[in-house]
C-alpha cells in the first residue's frame, strides 16, 4: 500500500509539473550567463557600531553635517541626527567625515604587480597578446591574491575594486570583481551580485599589436574598427543558433569561448569598459554599439570625452577618467585637467578610476585636483557631488549600485571614517568597514603575518 502511494504522489507530481505554466521554472541559464569560476568570499562577521557626530557624504548627492550612522548586522541600519543607540560601540565622529567605501573601476592588481613587474616585465600576465580576438579569457584565473597593492588600496579606503585585462589585444577579456581582503586566492576576494564585466580597446594599443612581423591582426584604426564589426557579426550569428537550438528549432553548434563572451555582449548579460582615448575613436565605439544593439558601460581613459558629451550622454555610457595624465602617447595629447567636473556640468556619468597601483590608493585626491581644476575655469563641484564620482557611478557600472556606493539604510555597509575632509591630502582613512566589519583601522593595523611581497628575500634562506 505505502508503495502504491508513493508511486501515485510521483504520478501526480509529474502532472502538475506537466500542467504548471511555462514561466514557473526556472530556464536553464545560457552559456554566457553562467560564471565557470565561482566566488569563495565569505561575508565577515559585522562589528556593529554608530558613528556619531560626523560629516557624511551619503554618495547620492545627500550631505549632513553632525550625523550619525548606524551599522548592524553587516548594513546600514539608519542614517540621520540623533540617532538613538541601541546598545552598540559608538564612535565619537565629531570633526571626521563618513563616505561610502571607494570603488575603482580599473585596476590590474594582482596581474600587474610591482616590484615584480617593473625588475621583469615577463612577470605580468595583464594581457593574453597571442590573438587580437581574446575574449575567451578571464583575468581572475591571472591574479595573484598576494599583491601588496590590495593592502595599500584597503588602507586608503578603498572596498571595491575592477580588475580589467591588459589593452593590447581589441577584445582583451573578462574582468573580476573583489573586495581588498586577504584571502589565498582571487576567489575568497571575489564580489558577487553585479553584472559580469569585459575589456575591449581601441586606438593605439591594438593596432600597435598588429603591427609587430610576429602578429596577425589590423595594423589601423579603421583595421580595428573593421575587427571589431566582424567579430560581432560573427558574435550574432552564433547567439542566434544558441537560441534556436534552445527553441528546439535547430541543432546546437560547437561552443565556442570567444563567440560565447561576446554573444553575452550582445545580449546585455555581459557589460562593455572600453579602453579609448580620441573623440573620434569613442565616436566609433559607440557607433558600433548602436549598430549591434548593446550598451557600453563606460570609456575608460576618455581623455577627449569632454569633446562629445553629447554622444556618451546620448548612449548612456560613462566616462572613466584621470585627474591629469597627460601626454605620454600620442592619443592623451588633448586631454584636461578640468575634464571631470567638465563632463559632469554636461549631464554624462562620470568617475575617476586609477588604472595604477599607486593612484588607486588616491582616487579621492585625483578626484580633489580634478574638482580643483574645474574651479580655476568656473566650474564649482560640491564635495557631495565629488564623491560620487567614487562611489555610487562607480557601482553603478558594476551592476552594484543597489548593494554598495550609497549610504542608506538597507545598503551593505561598506563605509570610510575619514580623519578629516577626504579630498584633502591630509585626511586618512581611520575606519574601512567591508559588509559591517572593520577591514581596517589606522589605529590598530593588522597583526597578521604580511605577504611574502612585503617582506623581500633580502638575502635570507626560508
């Protein structure tokens, strides 16, 4: 009997799965949407505390002098004056400032690592450069988890960081998303709930590659560009079989990596940072983008976007840029200081990102001489608006900006207590909390043994 009943509730469970409208389960995912690498990072355990008596930039335009913040259980519990004390650690905040933690959107830590880099420069592994087409990459399965310059961004506030593929090949690949902590692999950094990020690049870089006797590939821009069409054509040719073949309306094809990554481009699962200098090559990008139908998250470098504000205004894509990197190619001899406060006055999204171990430890500075050079034309940027440029553009670009960049109740407390005004040169990060707990306080540095990168052979035996 007990086995007749078992057998009828199968019967009747396959049934009314048969019988259940076609939305209510769930489709499998397509070969783009799925991440083959997944995140180990496990959320800390939250220190909870009130910040008291401080000036908060709140990363959406919001200022207020002498508030408080509540932090509980990993999120910001309130935000506002006053604020009652539940029964945590308060921390008197009075004469310090509260930002969301900094985000940087283009980084090469761990793939880039200095010393190692700058004693051998085979030591980089920023750029696979053995096809113009490598899209079939992904940068994680590069990084090393020991480099320094993860520490040195934590310490100056910053709790999110891009790691992008090298600029040299046209689509150059995957990148990662991480939180600065130590962990022995990229994994148990690795950010997860944005959207997946991917490198391409324009201008100088790529048709330098192909002009090296070793290489195959274009040699101009218009080569480039050429490239560039192709490969999405043959991008979309390839995504339309995957979804036919899906339908049960025609046969599978051979899975292909680099077809793969940039149907995913095409669908608007996988989000486009683009390395691009000169107005008309972003000009070109962007034409590109609109003929294949797909967004490009952001220009990266940009250094003539103040020229077309228009254009990236009209496309919804962001300007990634410098304070003042000027003139070390040909195609930054027109950049501005002024170019961030520029960009903002004319309606476009914009942020700072460092693209540098060393400036990615001082994107609130960059941020401040970016801000400053604007006044010297006209131009006045609020801190409240400054710090967006930092912190909720930033997340916005990743996909994030509903978890991090923001100082609201309900969002993850990733979150800096400055010593001071933190566009000055003379303000430290005292407090750097990631998802509630404290990832690092000046006053009390980590004990911890430090990678081996800190501590050199100096000539001693292990």
């Amino acid at each position: 009997m007990m086995r007749n009943r078992a057998g009828l509730a199968a019967v009747l469970t396959a049934v009314f799965a048969l019988a259940a409208p076609a939305g209510a389960q769930r489709a499998a995912p397509l070969p783009w949407q799925e991440d083959p690498f997944p995140s180990r990072y496990q959320t800390p355990p939250p220190d909870d505390m009130l910040l008291r008596g401080a000036t908060i930039l709140d990363g959406a335009g919001g200022r207020i002098d002498g508030g408080d913040v509540l932090i509980r259980g990993g999120k910001i519990a309130a935000v506002g004056k006053g604020l009652a004390n539940p029964g945590v650690r308060e921390v008197d905040a009075a004469g310090r400032w509260v930002t969301p933690g900094v985000i940087d959107v283009h980084s090469h830590d761990g793939t880039f690592v200095l010393p190692l880099t700058s004693i051998d420069r085979e030591a980089s592994d920023v750029s696979e450069v053995a096809s113009p087409n490598s899209a079939d990459t992904w940068i994680e399965t590069a990084v090393n988890a020991q480099d320094m310059a993860f520490d040195r961004a934590l310490s100056n506030g910053v709790t999110t960081i891009q790691i992008l593929p090298g600029s040299t090949p046209i689509f150059a690949g995957h990148s990662v998303v991480v939180k600065p902590v130590r962990a022995p692999t990229v994994w148990g950094m690795k950010a997860t709930g944005g959207v997946q990020g991917f490198k391409m690049a324009c201008g100088e870089n790529p048709k330098s590659w192909g002009a090296d006797d070793d290489n195959e590939g274009p040699t101009s821009r218009q080569g480039v560009v050429t490239y560039m069409r192709q490969q999405f054509l043959n991008a979309r040719r390839y995504k339309r079989a995957v979804e036919q073949a899906r339908a049960g309306t025609g046969a599978m094809p051979p899975r292909d990596l680099k077809l793969e990554a940039l149907a995913g481009i095409l669908s608007g699962d996988i989000r486009v940072n683009v390395h691009c200098y000169r107005a008309g090559d972003i000009a070109a990008v962007l034409t590109i983008a609109r003929e294949f139908g797909f967004r490009v998250g952001a220009i990266h470098h940009a250094t003539e976007a103040y020229k077309i504000p228009g254009l990236l205004r009209e496309a919804g894509t962001c300007a990634a840029v410098w304070a003042d990197w000027w003139g070390f190619k040909l195609e930054a001899q027109d950049a501005v200081r002024a170019e961030a406060p520029l960009l903002e006055r004319a309606g476009v999204c914009v942020m700072m990102h460092s693209d540098s171990p060393a400036d990615g430890q001082r994107l609130n500075i960059a941020a401040a001489k970016a801000a400053a050079a604007g006044r010297r034309i006209g131009i006045d940027t609020p801190p409240e608006t400054m710090i967006k440029w930092t912190t909720s553009n930033p997340a916005k670009l990743l996909g994030l900006d509903k978890r991090i960049g923001t100082i609201a109740p309900g969002y993850q407390a990733d979150v800096v207590l400055w010593s001071g005004d933190p566009f000055s040169v003379y303000s430290r990060a005292d407090l750097v909390l990631i998802d509630g707990a404290v990832a690092w306080d000046r006053a009390r540095p980590p004990s911890r043994p430090v990678s081996d990168f800190e501590l050199g052979r100096g000539g001693v035996e292990p």
